[in-house]
C-alpha cells in the first residue's frame, strides 16, 4: 500500500518539453487542468499529495518520476539520460530527503531514468533504453542489494521507457503491449494484453486497490475492470504530447 505522493506543478516552458510525440505542442492551460484532477485521483486512491512548486528552467520537470526512485527501504536520486534534465534531480532531493533517512544516488557515467524502473515485490526491472544505460543499471542493482532487494536489466527496442509498455497491478496482473508480450521474464504473470491501437495506456498506475487509467482508451478500461480493479479514469492527453505518461507525473511511496 502507498501513502505518500510527490508531484510537480508543470511550468509554461512544458511546451518546449522534450517529444518524439509528433502531436504537437501542449495546451499549458489545458495541462494544469488535467495536473489538478491528476491529483484529485492520487487524493481518492487514499495518498496524502506534496505539490511542488513549478521550475521553470526544467520544461520536463512535472515528470518527477524519473528523478528519483522511491522504495521501501531507500530512495535513489537518479542521473537521467536526457543532459537537459539532469539539473531536476537536486530540485527533487531536499522533498525526498524530507521522507527518507537512507538516500542513494547514482552518478556520472552512469544513467537512469526511474521511467525504466518496474518494481514487482522486492525485484525492480531495469530498461536498458536511450535514458538508462549499463552502467547506471549496475550502480541501481548495487544499491538495492544494499537493501535486501534485487533488480534485472532488460533490453528494450521500440519504446522511450521501460514502463511506456508496462504496468503493474500487483496480485501477479501485468498490463503489456508489444514487444513485452513475448518478454521471456514476463511470461510467469497473469499478462493482461493491451491492443496496439490503445498502447498509450498500458502505462496505467496502481494505487491501492484502484487503476489509474488515461482517458480515451475504453478497451483497456474494461480489460482492467474486468479483471476485478476499480479504475480512475485521468485525461493526460497533453503529457502525452510530451512522451508523458500517468506513472510518470508522480513519486508514489
């Protein structure tokens, strides 16, 4: 169970954010309306929310997630792939250090961006993408050894992030699409496929008993529901212009 979540308030410089979305830039107005009933959901899956104020020299800054990986027994600051987003990291660091007495962090060369991080139990899985490369994947699996909990690398082939094409709902049920159905590693799960058509939502979040899934993709709606969750239905339609997803806007801990 989570009881904590850490989110940032987009800022206007969002609509310079990095993409290979092709869908145009964002609406910002439209954004900060969909950040706030974003966090109206976290509220309703039972988390207490801490909103930070917004950074504008950062444009990707409301995608904390990537920061910073929040476990049971530590955090890790990370060391993101994207060269522009690394100043995010000592904006996020005094808030996480504000929960938790053990903080690791992983440096230079190596990268991580906690987008590629699944965690299942005590195992994490670990992308191996554009944004997180061996030797940050290394320095993670260290450091959770460190802890008493273990972690894997994964190649990955067609998507930005790990967790673009992952979503785990705890009880053995793991959304996926794509190049994860076939996944070797996967195939002791309950796999839930999503169709190609609605992949977007395959990074669908669970909280508490309760899925967050985005708005527009009734397939993966009634899959879920199917399957015996409550799902919370958040549009998120301007992050995705940004390569942005539901897990990716909070740290849930």
């Amino acid at each position: 169970m989570f009881k904590y979540a850490i989110v940032r308030k987009p800022c206007k410089a969002m609509i310079d954010g990095l993409s290979d979305a092709d869908l145009g830039a964002p609406d910002y107005e439209n954004a900060l309306k969909q950040h706030d009933d974003y966090i109206a959901a976290l509220k309703e899956c039972g988390l207490e929310v801490t909103e930070l104020d917004l950074v504008e020299e950062y444009p990707d800054s409301c995608f904390v997630e990537d920061v910073a990986l929040m476990t049971p027994h530590c955090a890790i600051l990370t060391n993101p792939g994207a060269p522009s987003r690394r100043g995010e990291v000592e904006h996020i660091a005094p808030t996480v250090r504000k929960f938790y007495e053990n903080v690791e962090e992983i440096k230079s060369p190596g990268n991580v961006e906690a987008g590629d991080i699944m965690m299942v139990g005590d195992h994490y899985y670990i992308g191996l993408s554009a944004r997180t490369n061996q030797q940050g994947a290394d320095q993670l699996i260290a450091i959770l050894g460190k802890y008493g909990m273990t972690g894997s690398v994964m190649a990955l082939s067609e998507v930005l992030h790990l967790k673009t094409g992952l979503g785990y709902l705890e009880d053995n049920n793991l959304l996926a699409c794509g190049e994860f159905l076939t996944k070797a590693e996967f195939q002791k799960y309950n796999i839930i496929e999503i169709a190609d058509t609605e992949s977007y939502s395959a990074n669908s979040v669970w909280i508490n008993g309760t899925v967050l899934v985005p708005k527009g993709y009734p397939g993966t709606s009634d899959v879920i529901r199917n399957a015996g969750y409550k799902v919370r239905e958040v549009d998120v339609s301007e992050y995705r212009k940004l390569d942005g997803g539901l897990s990716c806007l909070s740290l849930r801990f």
